[in-house]
C-alpha cells in the first residue's frame, strides 16, 4: 500500500508541481482525507525548494482552512454535526469551550484532523484573527520539516 501511495504521489507531483501541492493542501483542509504531507516530500524529493512548496502548503491549507470555518459558521450546528460527527462535535466543543486557539494550534501541528478543528472553530464562531494565526503558526513548522524530510531523504522514499 505504501509503495502505491507513493508511486501516485509522485505522478501527481510531476504532474501538477506546486500548484499539486495547493490543490492538495487546501481540499485537505475542508473535505478530503489524503493529507498533503507525501507530497510535499515527494516533491521536495523530486526537486522543487522546500520553502516554496511549504509556504504553498502553509497558505493553501489555511485558505482551506478558512473556508471550512466559514462553512461551519454558515451552514450552522445541524450540517456540521453530521459532516463531523456527533462524537468529533461533542470533542470540539469540550476544546473550544476550554482551550479556543490552542486547539487550532494543535490540530494544525499534529495528526489531529485539522479540517474537523477548522469546521468547529466556525460553529463555535472562533474569531477569525486568533484562528488564522494559530492555523499559520502550526501548519508552517509541520510543513517545513516535512518538506525538508523530503529534500534531505527523498533518495530513501
């Protein structure tokens, strides 16, 4: 399975480039399940600059980001707890009640699945400012070390 995945990453990567890696980042952030991060190290791996392809990343999956936290704040409780779920809802309002942009911040570093966090953070009507900011915060380090995984060690994947 590993070797499949990275044999599509790859054909996408050559492909598509960084604008793969927008595509990719921003979906990623709103609806769909394949995470950027083989890209981006496929690509770095195949040659493009880590910091172009993280920034790419960074701005695609906080635009994505946004868009599900505007999604979450209009389309309201209803669509939102069945997008995500009653058991990812009851979680998201437990940390957003407690810990607001610390839960954005940890989303966007960890495998937490950071589009859940970003539709919440629109239910729970998050201000915008403090979200983008923790989402830029998270998600630049994450994909850079990704990206400079794949510059440094793409001859190994």
């Amino acid at each position: 399975m590993f070797e499949s995945l990275r044999v599509w990453a790859t054909q996408a990567v050559e492909s598509y480039g960084y604008a793969g890696i927008f595509l990719i980042s921003y979906t990623e952030s709103i609806v769909q399940p394949v995470p950027p991060d083989p890209f981006i190290a496929g690509g770095t791996a195949l040659g493009l600059d880590p910091l172009i392809a993280a920034l790419i990343a960074t701005v695609a999956s906080v635009l994505g980001g946004l868009t599900a936290h505007t999604l979450g704040m209009k389309l309201g409780e209803p669509v939102v707890r069945r997008v995500v779920g009653e058991k990812h809802f009851v979680k998201g309002e437990v940390l957003f009640n407690r810990f607001g942009v610390a839960a954005v911040l940890v989303a966007a570093v960890t495998p937490v699945p950071f589009k859940v966090v970003c539709w919440l953070a629109g239910i729970f009507e998050m201000r915008r400012t403090p979200f983008l900011i923790a989402a830029f915060a998270g998600r630049f380090p994450r994909f850079m070390i990704v990206a400079l995984m794949g510059d440094l060690f793409g001859d190994l994947l």
